[in-house]
C-alpha cells in the first residue's frame, strides 16, 4: 500500500507540472502565477514551477531521504494553497474548497511517509 501511495502522489506532481503548467493544457494555473507575481514573466515561471513539480515526483519516485521529501511536500502544498485561497480564489478549481483537497492531500503525504511507512519498515 505504501508503494502504491507513492506512486499515485508522484503522478499528482507530475500530472500539474508537466500537463498543467509547462505545457498549459490549463491555462488557469498560469492566471494564478500572473497575478501572484505578476504577469510579466508568468509564462515562464509556470513553467519553471511546472518543471519542478516534475522533479517532486522523480525524488518522490527515488525514495532518497523520503522524509525531507515530504515534508518539504507538506510545507509547498500548505504554502501554495495559502497564498491561492487568500489571493486567487476565484481561480481554483473549487474555489475556497480547494483548501479541504490541499488538506487531504497533506494528510496522505503525512500518514504515507510517517505512519505507513514505519509500519513497512518494521514489518521488514
């Protein structure tokens, strides 16, 4: 289960990063890098964000130092959707709900990585 946990959390990254935002198939994400940080360079900073969603989920992918990882998931996903539901919640999917899927995801990168993962480990 934790395995299958990773690889579905990895393909979250993936799918946003390079669907979503390097090659804009939503163009809604670029519209909230725009206004966020203004619209000058938004086309590129998506991508740059998009890109690096991509190597989340390679180093999601590797395992190596897995619980740096996640928590450094843990504190980008909380961030992000910080500043989207305080600037921007007119552009999210859900609107001001999109906080509650943020939660979840964070609680599932949370029990995969510290309470799933422990439970693997110990049964090996």
């Amino acid at each position: 289960m934790h395995k299958i946990l990773n690889y579905c959390i990895a393909v979250i990254w993936a799918i946003n990063g390079l669907f979503c935002k390097v090659l804009n198939l939503v163009p809604r994400h670029e519209m909230i890098v725009s206004t966020i940080l203004g619209s000058e360079h938004a086309r590129l900073l998506t991508s740059i964000i998009g890109i690096l969603e991509i190597m989340m989920s390679i180093w999601i992918l590797s395992r190596f130092k897995s619980k740096l990882n996640a928590i450094t998931q843990i504190i980008i996903i909380g961030t992000m959707n910080t500043l989207e539901f305080i600037f921007v919640p007119e552009l999210l999917l859900w609107g001001k709900f999109n906080s509650i899927f943020a939660g979840m995801l964070i609680l599932t990168v949370y029990y995969n990585e510290f309470v799933f993962n422990k439970k693997s480990t110990q049964k090996a």
